[in-house]
C-alpha cells in the first residue's frame, strides 16, 4: 500500500470524523468501506477524482422532523424522525424505517450508508436510503401505533414518492405498520399510489416473498457460500439471533434445507433448542401474540432451555446467522465460536457484527459474508416489488421466490469474483464493498458533479 493512498484515506476519515461528531455507528460503517478502498485507489485513482468519495460519504439530504401524538391516556407525546436521502445516483432512494427507542441521526446514517452498497449490489435500480424514529412500538397498543404512523406520515410524505424515495420496513417496522403508514400517505395524497412503500399487503400491492425475503435470502447466500468449500445445510446446526422478521424466516429456510436451528434469543435472553426450532410456535408467539421468546421456551415442551440475559454465542454450531441489531456480536463472542466450531457466519442484521469480530472470523479462517451481501434479499425484493407495481402485476410465490435465489446467488459470485480480481480470495468483506462501490461510483462520476 503506498503512502499517499493510506494518507488520502485518513485524511478523508478525519475530516468525516470532525463533521460528523458522536455518531459512532456511522463512523464504524465508513471506516470500513473506506478501509476496502485503498486497494482500489491503488489500482485505480480515477476513484478519487471530483471529491467523489467526500461526496460519497455526504447524504444528498437529512431531514429530521417532530412527530406529536396523543396516548390512549390522552396525553401528547412527542418524537422525532429522520429520513435520509443519502445517494440516488443509481435509482430512487430505496430502504427501511426504523422504530426503536435507540434510533438517532448517527444510526439512521449508518444504515443509509450501507444500504447504498447494498441495493448497488443487488443490481437493480434502486438508490440508498433509511429513516426511523425513536418511538418504541413495545407495548402500545394498536391505536397507539396508528397514531405515531399517521403523524410521522403526515410529514414524511412530502418527501417521498414512486420515483423519489421508496420506503419498507426495519425493526420495528412491519406489515401492520406499513399499513397505517400507506393508509395516511393515500389520504394525503389523494392517490393510491401503490409503488410509495414497499412490504404492503398483499390485496393491496404487496408482493409474495416479501415477508419472507430477508431471512430466505441470508439463506441462499450462505448456502451458495458453503456450497462454494464443498458444505451444506444438511445437518448443519445453526444459530439464529433475534426472533423477528429477518430471523424466523432465516430459520424456516435452514430448516427447510436440512440444518438444524438450536438458539434464538430476543433482547431478553436466548433459548436452546437441540432438537430444531418450532417454526409455527416462534410465529404465532412473536408475530401473532408479539410476546417475548419466554413465552415459547414455556409452551415448547421437553428439551428446550430459555436463558434469561444470556450470550447465545455461547452455543456450539456450525453456523451463525447474527440476525436482531448492529454490534450484537462482539471479538470475545468471535473468538468463542470458533473454538467451539463455526466455520460460517453470514449478518442477517445490518453490522451485527464490531470490527474485531470479524477480524477474528477472517484471521481463524470462519468464511464471514458481510451484512450488505448477505441481507440484500430483503431489499432486492423490494424493487420486486415496485416491478410489480410499475406494470399493475402480481407474481406467483415460486417466480418470485426463484428471483430471489438468482439475485442472491448472483450477490455471492459478483463478491466472491471481485475479492479474487483484488488478490483477496475469500474476504467476502472486500469483495462486497468494492463491487457494491464501483457501480456507484461509476454512475456518479458519470453524473457530474453533483
Ligand atoms: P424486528 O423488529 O422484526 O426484529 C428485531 C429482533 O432483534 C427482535 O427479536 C428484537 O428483540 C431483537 N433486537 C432488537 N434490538 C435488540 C438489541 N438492542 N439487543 C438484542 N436484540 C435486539 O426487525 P427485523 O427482523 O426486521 O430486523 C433485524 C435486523 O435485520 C436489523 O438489523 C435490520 O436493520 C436488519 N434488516 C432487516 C431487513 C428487513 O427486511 N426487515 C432487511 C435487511 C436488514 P426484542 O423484541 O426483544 O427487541
């Protein structure tokens, strides 16, 4: 590595460190993009020209806007949230919504920022983008939620559209949500403009798979990953974090393809389950009943263990599919699954993993696919989605769902591909972050300076 690009990159970082104070989320996702890059300034320092890579590191627009509601007591509440519009050189801003009490600037920009990456790499036309809110939908009721979706709607609204920015889901963020969001923006806007939101429901320009996307799609990719050191999922035993979207479907296909899934955790603790995971209890206990993983530790019979505060890395598998929040794996947890025998880890989650585990995957020879490759599904069928809107259609499960496999196959050959033509086979993390910036970067030094 020569001097000068080294020195370019942390004066880049420096400057992006003193402008965007206390967001340290942010500053993890850039480091490591920008990390990637110096090979490729290396070999290529057109990358640098007209500030592309400031640009890059700068959303095209942030908005952060008040959200008053009123309580089932009667009383207003307030909350703040944010959309930001961080780069659409490549379609319309495209990516989630976030409701957790933790959301703030910092962590909607982190997520903006991988999601440029993300959806480049999906190789559909969709720009990067990400907005939330610190409401926390725990334990409101249904009304309650109506109202905070209605309020944050009323503003949102003038900032989205078909083809200006598309928001989904995120934590927090689901079907019943996207609901009350779409009802607001259709009675604002006069128009049933279905291509506004993605993850709708299905009598009302949903589409097939799209629930299950995410989850199935970390799935394909790991699959495609295992296949590539001559594994599979068959008799695989595989922890899943989280119980959520991304983690029940994740596991629903590692049990569909013969592994066996023998923890999941929620925020509270973690069960074991030797034996493989219940998949219609996990549902109808975490998104029909929305009540905490306990509640299935309890009704599950013989065998299964709930672990109140626990580490769910402390279990022995052979896969890790970290799939409930950024950072939730630390270089400790890294270093006890791979003495107790994980050889693949794939991030369902966006940055589940800090920096120090993955240098302990990479330097203990675990194959690790990074969070942007590896959970592409979801927003890949997003765009899906908007196809289907576009052209007034609605695909079948299994045409959808072999869409999927394709992107996500095509996801792991592009990263594998490109960590090889750099002379780093297997650092999928390499691999993810160039080719999901080259594409980019092309189109926006193609674009001007803007
Ligand atoms: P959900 O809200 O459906 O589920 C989140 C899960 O993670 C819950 O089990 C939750 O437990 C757990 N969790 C949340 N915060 C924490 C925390 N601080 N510590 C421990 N556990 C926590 O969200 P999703 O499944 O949709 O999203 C999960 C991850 O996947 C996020 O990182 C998201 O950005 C990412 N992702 C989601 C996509 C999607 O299509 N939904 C697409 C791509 C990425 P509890 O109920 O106790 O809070």
């Amino acid at each position: 590595m020569s001097d000068s690009v080294d020195t370019q990159i942390s004066n880049y970082y420096d400057k992006l460190l003193k402008r965007n104070a206390g967001e340290p989320e942010f500053h993890q996702a850039v480091s490591e993009v920008l990390e990637s890059l110096k090979i490729v300034l290396e070999k290529d320092s057109h990358y640098a020209d007209d500030g592309l890579i400031e640009r890059l590191c700068e959303p095209e627009r942030q908005l952060i806007f008040r959200v008053p509601w009123i309580d089932d007591q009667g009383q207003v509440q307030v909350n703040r949230g944010f959309r930001v519009q961080f780069n659409s050189a490549l379609g319309p801003y495209k990516g989630g919504l976030r409701f957790h009490p933790s959301v703030n600037l910092g962590i909607i920009k982190f997520l903006g920022f991988e999601q440029i990456f993300k959806n480049s790499l999906t190789g559909l036309p969709i720009g990067g983008g990400k907005g939330g809110s610190d409401f926390d939908p725990k334990g409101k009721s249904d009304r309650e939620i109506m109202r905070f979706c209605q309020s944050f709607m009323t503003e949102l609204h003038r900032h989205i559209g078909e083809y200006r920015d598309v928001p989904a889901g995120d934590i927090g963020v689901g079907g019943r949500e996207i609901g009350f969001l779409f009802g607001q923006y259709r009675r604002l806007s006069n128009q049933h403009e279905s291509g506004v939101l993605t993850g709708k429901g299905l009598a009302w320009g949903g589409s097939l798979v799209r629930t299950e996307a995410t989850g199935y799609g970390l799935v394909y990719l790991t699959q495609e990953m295992m296949q590539t050191h001559g594994e599979s999922f068959d008799g695989a035993k595989v922890i899943v974090s989280g119980s959520g979207n991304v983690a029940i479907y994740a596991a629903q296909k590692v049990q569909q393809l013969g592994g066996t899934v023998v923890a999941m955790s929620d925020s509270s603790g973690y069960i074991t389950c030797p034996n493989g995971v219940d998949i219609d209890l996990i549902k109808d206990v975490k998104e029909v009943r929305r009540e905490r993983i306990s509640a299935y530790a309890a009704e599950a019979g013989s065998g299964v263990e709930y672990h109140a505060g626990g580490n769910i890395w402390e279990v022995a598998a052979d896969v890790a599919l970290p799939c409930a929040t950024q950072n939730e794996l630390d270089g400790d947890d890294a270093k006890l699954l791979a003495d107790n025998g994980v050889r693949y880890v794939a991030e369902g989650a966006n940055m589940p993993c800090t920096p120090e585990a993955v240098h302990y995957f990479q330097s203990a020879d675990v194959n690790f696919a990074p969070g942007k490759a590896a959970n592409a599904g979801g927003v890949a069928t997003s765009a899906l989605e908007m196809q289907q809107n576009a052209t007034r259609d609605s695909w079948s499960f299994e045409y959808t769902d072999e869409r999927l496999r394709q992107i996500m196959t095509n996801i792991f050959k592009n990263v594998d591909k490109t960590a090889k033509q750099y002379d780093r086979e297997g650092d999928y993390v390499i691999g993810a972050n160039i080719a999901g910036f080259k594409k980019v970067a092309d189109a926006m030094l193609a674009q001007g300076i803007i």
